[in-house]
C-alpha cells in the first residue's frame, strides 16, 4: 500500500509541474499575442490602414496631353485626336492567354498581335498595362464593355494619337512618333504607359521632352479581383509645350507640290536676313502617320529598301556635287587675293595642264571671259585657270567661311557637313597627294567636293545679305498655355567681306538670269519689283569618256536616268533688296537651267506673294497654310 501511496505522489506531482509549464507557455503565448495584437492594432495602426486602403485604391499614371507643333502663324501641322483602346493588366488578367481568347471572339487579334503583346507583358512590370488593340470603333468598345463582367484585367481607354494635317508634306522636318522601344526606357514610369509615343525624328525627336508634358494621376477604387469601381480623385497632368516652327505652312505646302513632278529632288528657301527657314521640302516623301500606328513589316520594307530614300531627309543629309554653283566662292576667293575682275582668260573650249585636256561645257568655247561673263556665261576654262592661280587651300578658305564643308548647325537631327577638299585632308584620308588637276577640278564643283542643299542655301544668303554669317534655324519658340516665347534670333556677325566684292557677285547673279547671255534666262521672272537673281549648276554623275567626246557627248535624255547629271540653282529676290533665297536640287534631272531654275523660279515668286516675312508691299495670298 505505501508503495502504490508513493506511486500516486509521483504522478501527482508530475501532472502538476506538466499543468505549471503548459499554463505558463500558455500565459507567455497569451502576452505574446497581446503584445503582438497592441503593436499592430496600436503601434502600427496607421500603417496597416495605410496599407488596407492601398489594396482597395490604385494609383494610375494618366499620359499628358503632347503638344503641337505650328507653323510661324500658329497653324498646326502636328496635333492630336483621340484614340479608343483596350488595356490589359497581366496580374489582374491572371491567365493571359485565356483573356486573349475571350478578346479574339470579340476583336480581330492576328499571331503577331498576341506575339507582340506577350512580349510587352514580359519587359513590363505586371500591374503595368499593355495595349492589346486601339483606334477602335464605336460597336468594338461597345462589345468590350458588354462583355466587361467575362474580361478581368481588361478596360478601355481614351488615349491620343498623333495626327499630321500636311501628311508627307513636311514628314522630313516634323519626324513622327513611335512607340517607345528598350533602349528608349530611362526608368520614367511614363514611358511604361500603355501606347505612350515618343519622338523619333525631326523636331518631335528634338523637343521630345519639351512636347512630352508631365503625368498626372488618377486614384481609383478597386475590388478584391482588381476590377475598378469608381475613379476617386483625379489631377490633371501639364500638356507638353507647343513648338513654332520658323516654317510658312502654305508656302511649305506648294512647294513640296512642285517637286512632286520629279523621282528625287529638294528645295529650301530661307530668310536671307537672319537664317529663318521658310520651307525645306525633300521628294519623294512618306505620311509620318503610319508610324503612330504599328507599321507593318511589309510597309517598313518598302520605305527602307526603296532606292530613292523616302525617309532621308535630302535637304540636310543629301550630299551632292554643287557644280558650278560652286563657282561664285571661287570668284570671291579671286577678288580677295586681288585679281582684277577684269582679267580675261581665253576659252577654246578645253585647258590643258600637262598632258591632259580639262573641257568646258560648251565644246566650242566661250571665246574671251572676264569674271562677270564666266559666271554669267557659267564658262570652266575661266575658273580653271583662276583656281590654278589660287591653290586649292585658299578656295576651301573661303568655301568654309561661307557655310561649305561642316554641319551649319540647323536645329535638325541628321545633317551632313559634306567635304571641302584641302591638300591636308586628301592626305589624311586618302592618303595619297593633291594633284594639280584636282584643283581645276574643284573649281566647277566637281571631284571632292560635296555640298547639301541646305549648306547651299546658307552660301548663297550669306553672298546676298552683305556678307552676314546667318545660321539657318528651325525652331522659332515655344509656347505652353497660350503664352509664346519667340525671341529674335541673335544679328548674324559680319563675315568681313568686302562689300565691292560681293557687289560684283550679285551683279553677276542677276545677269544668269536677267541678263541676255544669261544660262537661266528662261527663268526670269517678269513681275516688276519681284526679279530673282541665281546661279545654275549642272554636276555629273559618270565620267565621259575621250571617245564618247570624239563622237559627240550623250545627252541626258537619252541615258538611263540614275546616269544622268543633276541638276542644280540657288537664287535669291527680289533683286533690289534680298529677303528669299532658295536651293534646289534635282537629282538626275540634267542641267541646271532646264530642271531646277523653273522650279526655283516658281518658288521664289509664290514666297513673294505670300510673303511670310510680311515685307512685300504688294498684295498677298492667304497665309492660313492651305493644302489647295
């Protein structure tokens, strides 16, 4: 009995210890709990209601406004419209593919459109939307809603989309938009945003961020699966700043109307004064508004393999042989060295350096020439003869004063500088020595030298104006919520030549065109007080051969049209006091006088009518920038 008495303390004393411990781990656990429960319901109450609400509210980017962009009277050639779309959030959707299944019954939706957007899904965070579709009709966001309660993680959206009113017109300057590619990315959540568009070229590739704007946001309230409910709050984000164009609309409109007539060809007309480009016009073109769709790979094709270069800019980044355009700066380079404007050279139609014969083009020659005569007459054997005088050093001198060989600094992505051959740099780059026949060469515009027709247009404004170093500019100013910021563009410094000399120049430019032996006289404009003074340039494209001489030279029309010579003018009006001057080339079009002097002719007497520099005193057109 005393043994079963002890066994019965001993168990009884372990299930008491047991019932301390586990009373006590439960008390521990209770505080703990209670501790814990004070901390999150006390302590952190704030935060975890902070976070509660973040679960029932979503914060959303809204894209802002892009600004237009306008010609210099305010008449927009890149604006806006809306965009109807459908966004799919991935993590709302939850099974991607399935919510894409569901959308094809009630949208067209191709192999590459769900390719594409599975590729978006994949670089973009997953609460970030995708585009699956835009530019929708009513009935297709009609069925969306419709079917809205079957289509989790999918919504309409009222977007923008850029618009162009003058289509290719002015593609060239404006650029386009696209949408936004992995090397575009900054880490701006902006540039995430479903359908965001940014620059790619041009002035909406320039001032990107200037016609960007800033986000605004929208606070919505969601449900447990994510589908909103209603919009809370909403703050309106700042409207991306408006460009002015130093560009006449109209004006840029006919003169792009004109070269259409040719496969390849551009035009600039500028402001002698101070640079202000009026028109710049490349052919052919392309509408800038296929890109702010998705272009298709067929479209993308035919605009990059097209020989002809629809997308190059041919104004700024065209790099042509200026021929005897070129041959006013040698004439110049000749006055400020001292050589008589009267000295005469005798042309029998060829020179000869060595044993080799240079020819002029006109094969029986021009007979006695002074200055004034060999650039009327436009005669080779003349600046032959000079250039040899001067040394190819001292022309490139005077070539790059006036805008020749370098980037004239246009406010326009792509420009080319061209070359200006000096014996340094035939040297360096091709790494053989000048030849005394490359210097007569160089003289008509031909051999090295290689020239834009923008570089050409600064040249010839910088020959009219007094000898004024205008730089050619795009931009005019900006604008955000109707308040402009246009300023004067600085006075263009003074190139210090000598005004007799640039006299002699202009009397001559008059003369090509004005005058009775003049190579551009079937150009002349009759209207009093509007006369264009100029300068042809005809510059080829193969070589002729001494047998092809002996039989007689082919002529442009009948060769194959990638053999046959450009053709090129600059010019300026009115004669009595400059304010336009124009640079035209026509590529393959033959001569000078016959393919781009009308054409100048032409345009040079719209910009008088219309004059956007608002001197003329003559009656004037329209300057709302109509596309009649």
């Amino acid at each position: 009995m005393q043994k079963v008495r002890h066994e019965e303390q001993l168990r009884h004393r372990s299930f008491t210890r047991r019932t301390l411990l586990l009373g006590g781990g439960m008390s521990a656990m209770l505080a703990a709990l209670t501790a814990r429960m004070y901390v999150l319901q006390v302590e952190q109450s704030d935060r975890f209601a902070m976070l509660a609400e973040d679960n029932r509210i979503n914060l959303r980017l809204l894209p802002p406004l892009r600004g237009r962009i306008l010609d210099r009277f305010g008449a927009p050639v890149a604006a806006n419209r809306h965009n109807y779309r459908v966004l799919l959030v991935s993590e709302e959707a939850r099974d991607l593919d399935a919510a894409l299944d569901r959308l094809a019954d009630i949208l067209p939706l191709t192999a590459a459109d769900r390719a594409r957007i599975h590729r978006e899904v994949a670089r973009k965070r997953n609460f970030v939307p995708v585009t699956v579709a835009e530019n929708l009709t009513w009935d297709q966001v009609g069925a969306v809603e419709v079917n809205a309660p079957d289509l989790p993680g999918v919504s309409i959206d009222v977007g923008q989309i850029r618009t162009y009113p003058y289509g290719g017109t002015m593609s060239h300057v404006l650029g386009y938009v696209g949408a936004v590619s992995e090397e575009d990315l900054t880490g701006d959540p902006v540039l995430e945003l479903p359908g965001f568009r940014i620059g790619k070229n041009g002035i909406e590739r320039l001032h990107d961020e200037r016609l960007r704007g800033q986000a605004g946001t929208s606070h919505v309230e969601v449900n447990a699966y994510g589908r909103m409910i209603r919009e809370l709050r909403r703050e309106e984000g700042t409207p991306g700043q408006d460009v002015v164009l130093t560009l006449d609309a109209g004006l840029q409109n006919y003169v792009h109307q004109r070269l259409m007539g040719e496969r390849s060809a551009s035009a600039v007309v500028m402001d002698a004064s101070n640079g202000d480009v009026l028109a710049m016009a490349s052919v052919p073109s392309y509408d800038p508004g296929v890109f702010t769709h998705r272009i298709s790979s067929t479209e993308w094709r035919r605009l990059t393999e097209d020989p002809l270069g629809p997308l190059s800019n041919k104004s700024i980044a065209g790099i042509y042989a200026p021929g005897s355009t070129f041959k006013m700066l040698v004439a110049l380079a000749a006055l400020e060295e001292g050589i008589d404007p009267s000295f005469r050279v005798w042309c029998p139609g060829h020179y000869t350096l060595g044993n080799h014969r240079f020819h002029c083009w006109k094969r029986q020659g021009h007979g006695w020439m002074n200055m004034h005569d060999a650039i009327v007459e436009s005669c080779d054997v003349y600046f032959y003869d000079i250039a040899r005088k001067l040394g190819v050093d001292r022309i490139a001198e005077v070539s790059k004063r006036f805008g020749l060989g370098t980037p004239t600094g246009i406010d326009l992505p792509g420009e080319r500088g061209g070359v200006i051959p000096t014996r340094d740099w035939k040297l360096a780059n091709i790494g053989e020595p000048w030849q005394g026949g490359e210097t007569l060469v160089t003289s008509i515009g031909q051999g090295f030298v290689l020239t834009t027709p923008l570089q050409l247009a600064v040249m010839t404004a910088r020959l009219v104006n007094g000898g004024r170093a205008v730089t050619p500019r795009m931009t005019r100013g900006f604008k955000l919520s109707g308040v402009g910021d246009e300023p004067l563009p600085a006075p263009a410094p003074d190139m210090g030549v000598g005004s007799p000399e640039l006299e002699i120049i202009r009397v001559a430019m008059d003369a090509v065109v004005n005058g009775r032996r003049g190579t551009a006289r079937g150009s002349m404009i009759t209207e009093e007080g509007w006369e264009m003074g100029g300068k042809t340039g005809t510059s080829q494209v193969r070589r002729i051969t001494k047998a092809e001489r002996a039989v007689g030279v082919i002529a442009n029309e009948d060769l194959p049209w990638r053999r046959r010579d450009h053709g090129l003018f600059v010019g300026y009006a009115p004669i009595a006091d400059p304010r336009y001057v124009v640079s035209i080339v026509v590529e393959h079009g033959g001569g000078g006088s016959s393919a781009a002097a009308p054409i100048a002719k032409d345009i040079l007497l719209e910009a008088q009518r219309r004059d956007p520099l608002g001197t003329s005193p003559l009656p004037l057109v329209a300057r709302s920038g109509d596309q009649a």
